[in-house]
C-alpha cells in the first residue's frame, strides 16, 4: 500500500511501513487464525512476504499476539527479495519513511530513504525500509528473515500454478518459494509440520515477467556491500 501525498512541486510516497496500514492487514491474520481454529490446525511456522510491512504484518499479527503472551510459539519467516534486502542487509536505524524525506523520522531496518534497487519483478517489494513493529520484532528474535532471488521465485510460482492451478503474483510467490523449501526440509527429515503462507495477489498483471523468466532474460542481480555502503552513509545522524 502506498500513501502519496501530494503539494505544489513535491510528491512524497509512503509505503507499508506505516503503522496504521499493518493494523488494517491484520484481517488477513485474523480470517486465517479463524479458519485454522475451525479446522483443529495449529501452525508449526507462518511464512509471509516482506517489502515494507503490511502484508506480513496482518499476517502474522494474531500469531505473534499469542507468541508474545506465552500461549504458543510459531516460527515466523519473513521473506524478501535479494534485491532490495532490508531485514538480511538493512540496519536498524532512525530514517525517512518516504522517498521525498520530509515526513518524520522511524527507527527501522533500512537501506537508506533514497536507495532505489535494480529493476526486477519483485512488485511491492521493493521498498527501501521496513515497518516500525516488524523491525522491533524482528530485532527481538521473535521471527526470522530470508532473502531470496527473483529466478528462484519465479520458479517457484510457476510450480505452484501446475499444481493447485493458481497463478500468483511475484509478492506472494516469495513466500511460496520459502514454503516449498521448508516442506522439502521436512520431507528430508520426516517431520510433520503445518506451514502457513500468505498467498495474497494473482499474477495476470505480471504476465510478462513470466514470459521473461520462460525466455531466459530473467538476471539476478543482488547489490554489492559496497553499494549498500554509499546508501547507508547517507542515513540521518541521530
């Protein structure tokens, strides 16, 4: 979700790391929570994608509400592109939450206000910091984070749509590429776990980059640390 604000000769855009737009998302938690509850499943582990917050936030906040007063424990996995890496590669720091750095300042793992990743198919995940309670969270060691690479993930969508039929967005597929991993690990071990991911977007306005990664012209490109570095330095000095 984004924000934009708009003023004679600016345009300043918000994305999902505000904190009233994870407070919205958590119905996807709470539907999901409900129809786990009328089923008798109880997760082992919540995957979800990560860009800014909101959808990994609504979907994990019922989840996590629980974890946190004791009555259960979930292993929480949030999954980003290799590409724009806040949570894997980000510090945690004060800086801007909008591209035009005039709004007030969140403590946050970033990669600095102005850092714009390579072009990809990432869709919403591509924003340069995370949500305030999801870094706190994730400071705390109550969930984890991954990063994963755009060819991989496309991968994994395009088995997904064979099997259940449903083609979906690279957001989601994300979350999906982590899930398959974490299934492929129980098979290996013969554990039984209930893993729950967000599936939250379709993927018919991404045809092309489908047709890219069919074709071939699909490219990884993960920033140098060096790179990160110039970012980084620009952070406001707190």
């Amino acid at each position: 979700m984004e924000v934009a604000v708009t003023n004679p000769g600016y345009r300043y855009v918000l994305g999902s790391v505000l904190n009233q737009v994870l407070l919205h998302q958590s119905v996807i938690g709470l539907e999901t929570k409900a129809a786990l509850d009328k089923y008798g499943v109880k997760a082992d582990m919540i995957i979800g994608c990560a860009g800014g917050g909101s959808n990994l936030g609504g979907l994990i906040a019922p989840f996590m509400g629980e974890k946190l007063r004791g009555e259960a424990d979930y292993r929480i996995i949030a999954v980003e592109p290799a590409s724009c890496p806040s949570f894997t590669r980000g510090v945690y720091a004060y800086d801007f939450c909008d591209t035009g750095m005039v709004c007030p300042l969140a403590k946050m793992y970033t990669l600095g206000s102005d850092f714009i990743p390579a072009p990809n198919h990432a869709g919403g995940l591509r924003y340069h910091g995370m949500s305030p309670v999801l870094s706190q969270l994730y400071d705390d060691g109550l969930m984890e984070a991954v990063s994963v690479k755009q060819t991989d993930v496309f991968e994994a969508a395009e088995m997904f749509a064979r099997v259940e039929g449903i083609l979906p967005a690279p957001e989601s597929s994300h979350a999906i590429r982590v899930a398959i991993d974490e299934a492929l690990k129980c098979k290996e071990t013969g554990e039984a776990k209930n893993i729950v991911f967000g599936l939250t977007g379709t993927g018919y306005f991404d045809m092309v980059a489908y047709e890219k990664y069919h074709d071939g012209q699909m490219t990884d490109y993960i920033p140098t640390d060096e790179e990160l570095a110039v970012f980084r330095a620009k952070l406001p000095q707190m």
